[in-house]
C-alpha cells in the first residue's frame, strides 16, 4: 500500500457528507485530535461491534479532547439507518467515490475463500490537532481495539 499516510504525515482532507448529509472537512476539526476508523459496511458483525466499542468510549474519548468518526463507502442513508438500530453516539462520514478511502490507502485488495476484491481494510488513524497522522491501526482485529485507540489518544498531547 505505498502512497498511504503514516505517522509525521499531514492527515489528507476531505470533504464528504456525514450520516445526517452534512458536509464534513478536514478543518471542520482543527484544533482538536480525531480518530478516523475506517471499516467496510455498515451493519455486518465485526463493524457493528466496532462501532459500538467507540460508541460507548464517546465520553472517555470527549475528556481526551478527541472526536470519533467512523468512515466507509455506504450511503448517507446506509449510516443514518446504522445509527439508529445500534443508538451509535458518533459521526459516520459516507465516502461512496472511495476518493478518502483511497487518500487513506485503506482502498486495497482482499481475498476471501480464494476471491480477490477491492474493498475497505480495516485501518484506524489518530490525528492529532495539527492535522498531523500521530498513529495508525493497520489490519484492525475488533476486539479492544477501540480501547487501545483512547489510551493513544490520552498519551497524546
């Protein structure tokens, strides 16, 4: 995945509608640290579960001066309905181009059964309030991962 931003990195911007059709920016979170996850649809078990985790961690994440948002190429529509049948406490940006999630390097092909694909792999960056890339989650396993994402962004000054 050469070409996709690591730590050091001035964090790509965007500018795509979130779940409510909202236009969200890069700046539109200046000043502030911000965990973009990256995750492939919306309402299949291992995302919901993560979207959960990060959900509930809303609170620890606020007092850490840092924002949640999740990023996939559903709908607008797709995510709004995600958040309601899961009461998800956070912002879910729809790249439907794939234009963000191929800046991210997190457009990349998978392998299932044998079949090969191009789809979302699960990758989390921690920006920090420069705009800065100060950590990235690659080939995300679910469980604890949103955890170990707040004691990153606690550490981070």
């Amino acid at each position: 995945m050469s070409g996709s931003p690591g730590p050091g990195d001035k964090a790509p911007d965007f500018k795509l509608p979130d779940d409510s059709g909202t236009v969200r920016t890069l700046k539109s979170f200046a000043g502030k640290k911000l965990v973009l996850y990256f995750y492939p649809k919306d309402n299949t078990t291992g995302c919901t579960r993560e979207a959960i985790d990060f959900s509930g961690l809303k609170s620890g994440f606020a007092k850490a001066g840092a924002t949640v948002v999740g990023v996939s190429p559903d709908s607008v529509a797709s995510h709004a309905k995600f958040k309601t049948k899961h009461a998800l406490d956070l912002e879910l940006i729809s790249d439907e181009s794939r234009a963000m999630l191929e800046a991210y390097g997190v457009w990349a092909e998978k392998s299932l059964y044998g079949r090969k694909y191009m789809g979302v792999e699960r990758t989390t960056f921690l920006i920090a309030a420069d705009g800065k890339i100060a950590q990235v989650w690659r080939k995300v396993k679910v469980p604890d991962h949103a955890a170990a994402v707040l004691a990153a962004a606690q550490t981070l000054a």
